[in-house]
C-alpha cells in the first residue's frame, strides 16, 4: 500500500487523498466525495456509465481484476438493454 492514494471525484471532478476512515455508500461502495458528498448514486443512470467506464480507463491496471469485473457487471446491468457503448 501506498497511502498516497487518489481519487478524483465522478461528480465534481476535484481529485481527493483516500483514506481507510473515509465512508462509502452503503449503495454502491463508491467513496463518498469529502468535496461535495457525491457518490455514483447521486448520478443519473448515463453518467453513472460513463463515470465508471471513464474511471476504469483512467486507473487502468491500478484496479484489481475482480473490482474491475465487478464494476463492469455493473455497467452491464445499469446499462440494460441500451445500445453498447462504443470502445
Ligand atoms: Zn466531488
Ligand atoms: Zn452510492
């Protein structure tokens, strides 16, 4: 572990210091934004998909296998029966 970690928030697009003591949704186990307070929930269901698409890409092999898998279930769920995004 690092304990340099950063995030940059899905909603208001400021990056923040993760920390153990931060919360998380009980929703959707995003980090609460210390900014603004915004989680994936608070987001509608289209920018919920890019935000985690544009996340995944951005950390790249910094997410493990199994979160990024899990997230992409998730897109694939919150995203239905809507046209495939393009790659
Ligand atoms: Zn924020
Ligand atoms: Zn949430």
């Amino acid at each position: 572990m690092s304990g340099e970690e950063k995030q940059v928030c899905v909603n208001c697009g400021q990056e923040y210091e993760v920390s153990p003591h931060m919360a998380t949704c009980p929703d959707c186990g995003w980090i609460i934004c210390p900014i603004c307070g915004a989680c994936i929930c608070t987001l509608t269901p289209s920018a919920k998909i890019a935000a985690i698409a544009m996340w995944l890409s951005e950390m790249g092999n910094q997410v493990p296998e199994d979160v990024r898998q899990g997230w992409l279930k998730f897109l694939r769920i919150t995203s239905g029966r809507r046209r495939k995004l393009g790659e």
